[in-house]
C-alpha cells in the first residue's frame, strides 16, 4: 500500500475511533437535530448501552488504528534496513 494512503488510513480510524468514543457523551449528541422530530428514536439514540455500543465502536477503531500503525512503523523499520546505505 502507497505510504500516504497507510498515514491517511491510520490517521482516520484514529480520528473516527476518538470521535465516536467521546460524541455519545457530549451535548452534541443530546441536542441533534434529528432527534427533535422523533421521539423513538430520541429514546433510543439517548439509552446508555446504545451510547456505549457506539463509544465500543470507537475503541475497535482507535485499536485497528493503532495495530495499523504498528504494522505501519515495523514496514518502515523493514524499507531502512534494506536499502543499502550510500
């Protein structure tokens, strides 16, 4: 994989994981406009295990980041080793 696009994966599952670990807690996710018109799913989308189903999400993406990122650094490792020094 192109090293600037293994850097842009692995800074959007980090960035995603964080976002969707701390948004379920926050006033932005109390007051969506969405949730305004529908109070089922006003209910649901404000019930403490679908905020934590959701925060869960975030940390399998901010792990999946961060085994990428692992992956990502011992590829580098692996690139210097190899090429022969001038």
């Amino acid at each position: 994989m192109n090293r600037f696009l293994a850097a842009a994966f692995i800074l959007f599952c980090l960035e995603l994981g964080l976002f969707l670990i701390f948004v379920p807690w926050s006033t932005l996710w109390e007051n969506n406009v969405v949730l305004t018109y529908s109070l089922p799913l006003r209910r649901f989308f404000l019930n403490n295990f679908v905020r934590g189903a959701v925060s869960g999400l975030g940390v399998v993406d901010v792990v999946l980041g961060l085994s990428e990122l692992g992956r990502f650094w011992k590829s580098l490792k692996i690139v210097n080793r190899t090429t022969p020094a001038e």
